[in-house]
C-alpha cells in the first residue's frame, strides 16, 4: 500500500511538469491537493504602486551617486596640446606663466589698480587647474577652502567684518583677481549689507557715484562709521584746501567737520547740503 501511493505520487508529479499552462497546473493539483492558491489571485498579483515606488528610489539614489560633471579647459579638451606646451622639449611650457594665459584670457594687470597676489606674480595655476576639475572655472577647491590653501583661516575669522558677515564663500566680497583697494572688494559688494545711495538722493558724493567706499571707509578699523581719517583730514585728502577756503561760506569755520553741512553720501543739490 505504501508503495502504492509512491507511484501515485510520482505520477502525479510527471504529469504536472509535462502540463503546459499555469492554469492546467492547478486544476491538477487542486484535483487532488486542497488549498492550492489560484494563479493570478490577489494573492500573488504584483501591486504596480509598490514598483512604481522601487523605481522612483532606485532614481533617487542613482541621482545621488551620480558622476559629478567635469569640467575642462577647451584646449586638453581639443587635444590642442601644443596650444600650451611645447612638444619638442619634453612638454615644458611654450611660454612662461602669465603669459601663456594671457594668449587667450584677459591680461588683469590692465583692468584693476590693485592686483590679488597670485594674480600680480602670474601663478594663475595656483587657484586653476589648467586640464580640467570637478569646480566650475577649472578651480582646485571650492568656496573658502581654496582661500584657506594661502590664508590663514584663523587670523580671517579674527577680523572684525568677518565676524558678523554672513557670507561663507570670499568671492561674494572680494574679487579673486583685483580691485580699486588694497582688499581687492567685488563692486557692490558693500551694498549687501549697506543701503545703496544711488536709490536715495539725486546727487551723489564723487566717491559714492564711483562705487569708491573704501575711498572712506574701512570695515578694518573699529570707530565711527569705520572712517580711514577724521574730520576735515577726511575730506581734504581728496578736495584741495585752498579752494575750499576760498569760498565765502567756508570762511571762520576753523576746523569744523565738513559734514555738519555737507552729507558725505548724496543730496537733493550739487552742494550735497543737508
């Protein structure tokens, strides 16, 4: 009897491989087993929204692990090797930095009366990377922590301006290549903390139409208004005494501050008068 049902059961096996549809399966196994899940039930049904979800995560992820973009300088990107570098001596430069950038890039020492270091001693790959870099304009670092590969971050952060500016990359404020002053500021840039004078009055002080705040100003010096010289030293470093004693209205007034009359900023006049 027990050997009976062994063949019974091996019967049935081989006639459930040799059946073809999924649906034949299980009229045959629930012909002689009960409790045989029916193909496709709810059961068994793969829920689209449960994939759709997979997917939408597998997307997220690879866009987080995607290969940041390159960026490269057109010449390696050309192959123009000898654009830069002299083939017939081993690759050395085919003339010295800056020069050599100066073939296609603009010659700074024309454009700023103040020169950033690097700029001035022509060591543009100081803060380039002349093949290529994962920083937009081929930079070697990003933000402040290409700064901090010269500067010294503690004696930066020592600064008073520093201290209560909000801004964490230096070349929203100064300009990586040169300035009018000595701390190489971007224009405008004291306008993101300052009012911007032009929107106020309809004259404006020669310095303040120019753009020129550190003509004046300092953010280095603690004081009021951080001025660079006090009372008529200020004005009369640029206006000549002579002339401006000359004038009737300025006769007697000794050394009273110009600004008790004149606003240093703009007017509604030509003579900036309160």
């Amino acid at each position: 009897m027990h050997r009976l049902n062994k063949y019974i059961f091996l019967l049935i096996v081989v006639f459930v491989i040799i059946t073809c549809s999924t649906q034949k399966h299980y009229k045959t196994l629930s012909f002689f087993f009960d409790g045989v899940p029916e193909p496709l039930s709810d059961s068994l049904k793969v829920q689209n929204d449960t994939l759709d979800i997979d997917s939408l995560h597998i997307l997220a992820l690879l866009k987080q692990n995607s290969i940041p973009e390159i960026f490269y300088h057109v010449p390696f990107k050309e192959k123009e090797c000898a654009s830069c570098h002299d083939q017939a001596t081993m690759g050395s430069f085919i003339q010295p930095q800056p020069g050599l950038c100066y073939q296609c890039h603009d010659d700074f020492n024309t454009n700023y009366k103040t020169l950033h270091g690097p700029v001035a001693a022509g060591f543009c790959t100081e803060c380039h990377n002349p093949h290529q870099s994962k920083e937009k304009y081929l930079l070697i670092e990003n933000g402040e922590k290409l700064c901090f590969t010269c500067h010294d971050s503690e004696e930066v952060k020592e600064n008073q301006f520093h201290n209560i500016a909000e801004e964490t990359n230096c070349v929203n404020c100064h300009n990586p290549h040169g300035g009018e002053n000595q701390f190489v500021l971007q224009k405008g840039a004291c306008f993101k903390c300052h009012d911007d004078f032009k929107n106020q009055y309809k004259y404006l002080h020669g310095p303040v139409a120019g753009g020129f705040c550190m003509e004046c100003h300092t953010p280095h010096i603690e004081g009021t208004g951080n001025l660079i010289r006090k009372g008529q030293d200020l004005c009369l470093y640029c206006h000549d005494k002579e002339l401006v004693f000359k004038n009737e209205n300025h006769q007697d007034i000794d050394d009273a501050s110009c600004t008790e009359c004149h606003n240093p900023h703009g007017g509604e006049n030509r003579f900036i008068l309160y």
